[in-house]
C-alpha cells in the first residue's frame, strides 16, 4: 500500500466524516466550549468518524455492497454533504472570510466585531507603549511620534469599522 492511500484511509475512517458531522451540527466557533472548542470537535469527530465508518460498513453489507470502492465512494459523499451543510450553516469561518460571505451572516459580524474590538483593545495598549517610550527615549522621539501617528489612524480606522458593523447588527 502507498503511504499516501495508508494516510488517506485513516484520514477517512477516523477524521474526516466525524469533524465536518460535528462541524455541520455545531458551526458556531464557541458553541460546544468557550474555551476548549476546537479540542472537543477533534475529539467528538474522530469518535463521530468511526461511527460513521461502521454504519456506512452495515449499511453497504446490507446491501450486498460492501467493497473498497463503494465504502469510499459512500464516505467522501457523506463528508462532501456534512461540509457543505455546515459551510452554509455558518462553520469554518476562514472559508466563509475568504469567500466574503461573513458579512451576511450576523453571527459572523457578531464575530468581527468582537475580534475588531479586541484588536482595538490591544491598538490602544501598543499606543500607550509608545507614549511611555516616547517620555523614556527623547532622542528617538521623531520614530516614536510617527509610530504613534500611525497606530492613531488604524484605531480610527477600526472605529469606523466597529460603528459600520454596530449599525448593521442593529438593523437586523
């Protein structure tokens, strides 16, 4: 057997069905725990995957199916179906950023802007930094100053932003 076949079979039997199964019925980033999520949708879709797996096997047995190909025909379709389900159900946020389609979603703006005010958050920590270094060094006041001009503009920047997406979340 080729290694890439060994790794494709195990990445099949006891990853992938499970993960986009767990993925599709809990899409929300949060939603099974704040802080350890993304450890429980890797456990529960490893154990999800075998259960898949073993239903997919009685049910192809059943039917006098059970060969190579149709075991693999039958579980990429099953994860094909639970990843499209789940990509439309609101889950893997960096698909969804990459396609743009966050902005539809008032999850997804709830989610940007929570991460925007996070970032202002640590914007206005970085620019209280460079005030304190602009006081300690006065002959680099010059690269300090410009620095802080910058950080200014990208916390005005954001509270555009954060006002645009406030406006639209209110609205729906």
């Amino acid at each position: 057997m080729n290694v890439l076949q060994v790794i494709g079979a195990v990445l099949m039997l006891f990853f992938l069905p499970g993960y986009t199964f767990i993925n599709m019925l809990f899409p929300k980033k949060g939603e099974l725990d704040l802080e350890y999520d993304q450890l429980y949708r890797i456990g529960l879709g490893m154990g999800m995957s075998i259960v898949i797996a073993i239903l997919t096997g009685y049910i192809l047995g059943y039917t006098s199916l059970f060969y190579g190909k149709y075991i693999w025909f039958a579980l990429i379709n099953l994860t094909g179906i639970f990843f499209i389900v789940g990509f439309y159900r609101g889950g893997y946020p960096t698909l969804r950023k990459l396609f743009g389609l966050e902005e539809n979603d008032k999850y997804d703006r709830l989610i940007m802007l929570d991460e925007l005010l996070k970032e202002r958050k640590r914007k206005i920590k970085e620019l209280e930094e460079v005030e304190r270094m602009i006081r300690l060094n006065p002959r680099r006041r010059d690269y300090y100053e410009e620095k802080r001009r910058e950080i200014l503009e990208e916390i005005r920047e954001m509270d555009d932003r954060i006002e645009r997406l406030k406006g639209v979340v209110n609205e729906v």
